[in-house]
C-alpha cells in the first residue's frame, strides 16, 4: 500500500471513529446521569452498569468469530449503524414523552453488544490499514484521541445538558454515527484481510467450532497464554486505581467537586500526552520490554498516589500514572496485531475484549468491599507494590522476551 495512501486512508479512518466516539461518550453520560438524578439509587445504577458489561463479556469471542468471517470494515458500519438506530428509537421515545426507566437499561445493552462487535473488528481490521512498522504510532495517536475524548465528553456532554435536553444529546449520536459510517465506507480502502481458503467441497466450521478454534489457538501457543495471563492480573491490580481514587479524594482531601474533577483532568492529561510520547518514540525495539515497563512504572505511580501527603503531590502522581498507561495499553493491542496471524486475529482481539471489559469489575467485587475496611491508600500501596513486580517479572519472562523481539520473534503456530 502506497504511504500516501494509509496515510489518507488513516485519516479518515480514525476521524470517523473519532466523531462516532465522541457522540456515543456523550450519549453513555447523559444516560448514567439522567438514571443518577431521577433515581438516586445504587441498584439502578449498579443495574445500568451490568446491562453495559454483561453483553460485552458474553458477545466478545462470538464477535472475534465475525470480525474473522466477515468483511470487517462492513461489521463496524454495522455496529455503529445498529447503536444509531437504538438511541434514535430512544430519542423518538423521549420525543413522545414516554420516559420511564427500562429503554435506557436495553439501550444501554444494545450499545454494549454493538460495542462488543467493534472492538475485535476494529482491532482487527487497522493491520489491513497501516503498514506493520507504522502500528505502533498509528494505535499510539488512536489512543491519545481516545484519551482526550474522554476528557472532553463528560464537560460537552454538561454544557449541552445546560441549554438542551435529552432527545437532542441523542439525536447529536445517531449524527455523528452518521457521519462515521459515510467516511468509513466511502473514503476508507483497505488490502484484503488474510482468510485461509477452505478445501474443496469443506464447508465452513460453525460459529461454536470456530470459537473454539480460536482458544485453542491461543492455548497452544506459549506467546498467548503467557500475555493473557499476565495481561488479566495485571487488569485486576490496576482496578484499585481506576475505580477507588475518586472515593480516596473524598475521603482524605476533601469532598470539592474540583477535587474530583482534577484527578480526572489529570489522569486523562497524562494519557494523552503518553500517546503522543508513544507515537513519537515507538517504545523499545522489544516490545516485551515497552509493556513490562508501563506495567511496572505504572505501579510506582500507584505506591505513590497511596502514600502522597498532600492534594498537589497527589495530582502530580495522578497525572504520571496516566502517563505511563500508553506504554502498556499501546503496545499489547500492536504486539498482537504484529504477532498473531491474520486469521485468528478477530478471535484473539475478541479474547482481549472480553478480558479488558471483565477484569477490572471483577478486581472491584475483591477491592471495593475491602476499601470499606480498609484505607485505600493501602490498597494502592500494596496493589501498586505487585505490579511493579509484575512488571519485573514480565522483564524476566523468556517467552514473552523473545515474542517481543522485532527479527527473531515468529507468529505462534495455532
């Protein structure tokens, strides 16, 4: 492909995905928003986030079996275009003055099996886009604007709310996946995905025996089993961080709403100029040795949010934190797009979905019980003290050493 051409070809890609995102951002707030002040309850709330979490943990490997059967720019246009029609059918009840509560728990459900169909497919699909040694940056700015976007959609998603309601928040989705799907389709060109041709007079594996295929695939190859494996604890330690901060605030600085929302101006700061140190860098030549460090300074940056003394000392830490997450996030998603053959890569990214949108809840029901008995900065401490180690071990990790070098790392054979 012509470097003229991925570039273009990136540019719409990832403008389309951004303007999507954004519009689905703000639709997920004002949705968690509208069910925060018309119920003031946490069994809604906790209903809410099962119906956007359950679908994704569930639908993920079937998903990773589409994105490697079918056409997968088709399947994003597919799923953006079925998350538009359910919040248009949101927004035309909320039109019609019909607002009770159970839409918005199966619009969030819809939006999340949509969401669970895109993630493996887009995974899958930007090795079709980008030449393989440009993977790294391309997923690095990705990342950035991903970062930057939730920065801005919950402040956006607050100014709307202040001069408009609901149904227009809506209909500003159902635009902006409009707008998406017509830059995929009509500007964006890719090289043929990489499919086995099956045997004369083979028919085609079932959806379940294709699954299948795919764990065993990655079950028979050390690489895998050892990447997801360090991959899934590493989620479950990082949950402390992600989930417990805001209430750590509260209770040791102050219940200011600046408070909380510095932490998160910070860490999303720090993300986003991590991405874009990611994609002017390009990590190390190993890139074994790019993920066991943001693992393991990730974990730093945890010990010391548990001990900072004081509010500034904890937002700086806050800010490296985010930093140093591209290291890792960057550099697993384009190990696997560089490793893994082309085949089984929507099963293996479908594999990945459903690890990262399934850990950190689970590493939650341990820690947020525990954080009621407690304190949270020794939670950080201790969790952050274990992926610093993690991320040592990683170094030391001979598989993942040599699956991470450039020249003498081969795909695992499945």
């Amino acid at each position: 492909m012509h470097s003229v051409s991925w570039k273009r070809n990136i540019v719409f890609f990832l403008s389309g995905q951004t303007i999507s995102l954004l519009g689905t951002s703000m639709v997920q707030f004002a949705i968690m928003w509208h069910i925060t002040l018309t119920t003031q309850s946490g069994v809604m709330m906790t209903v809410a986030i099962l119906c956007g979490f359950v679908p994704t943990f569930i639908l993920s490997p079937f998903a990773g079996v589409w994105a490697d059967r079918y056409n997968r720019k088709k399947l994003i246009a597919l799923a953006d275009a079925g998350i538009a029609a359910a919040t248009l059918l949101l927004a035309l009840l909320f039109l019609a003055g019909y607002k009770p509560l159970w839409p918005l728990f199966l619009i969030s459900a819809i939006r999340a099996v949509g969401t669970s169909v895109q993630m493996p497919a887009v995974g899958a699909f930007l090795p079709q886009l980008v030449p393989e040694d440009q993977l790294m940056r391309v997923n690095a700015v990705n990342g950035s604007i991903q970062s930057f976007i939730s920065l801005v959609s919950p402040m956006a998603g607050a100014a709307l709310l202040t001069f408009a309601n609901m149904e227009t928040i809506f209909l500003i989705d159902v635009a902006t996946a409009a707008a998406a799907i017509f830059l995929l389709m009509r500007f964006v060109r890719e090289k043929p995905a990489e499919r086995p041709a099956a045997a004369e007079g083979e028919e085609r594996a079932g959806y379940f025996a294709e699954m299948l295929k795919g764990f065993r695939y990655v079950r028979g190859s050390r690489h895998l089993v050892h990447f997801f494996l360090f991959t899934a604890v590493y989620m479950i330690a990082v949950a402390p961080a992600a989930f417990l901060t805001p209430l750590q605030t509260a209770r040791s600085f102050g219940t200011e709403y600046w408070r909380l929302t510095a932490i998160e101006v910070a860490f999303s700061g720090g993300m986003i100029a991590g991405g874009a140190l990611m994609a002017a860098w390009g990590g190390f030549r190993n890139r074994t040795f790019t993920m066991a460090a943001g693992m393991a300074l990730f974990g730093a940056f945890t010990i010391g949010l548990g001990a900072a003394p004081v509010f500034p000392v904890y937002i700086a830490f806050m800010a490296a934190a985010g930093l140093t997450m591209p290291m890792f996030n960057t550099t697993s998603y384009t190990l696997l797009q560089e490793k893994v053959e082309g085949e089984y890569l929507g099963r293996v990214f479908g594999v990945m979905s459903m690890l990262s949108g399934s850990m950190m809840p689970i590493g939650m029901l341990i820690f947020g019980p525990v954080a009621d008995v407690v304190a949270i900065e020794w939670l950080l401490i201790g969790t952050g003290a274990f992926m610093l180690l993690q991320g040592l071990l990683v170094f030391a990790d001979k598989t993942l050493v040599s699956w991470g070098r450039p020249s003498a790392a081969e795909k695992p054979s499945g």
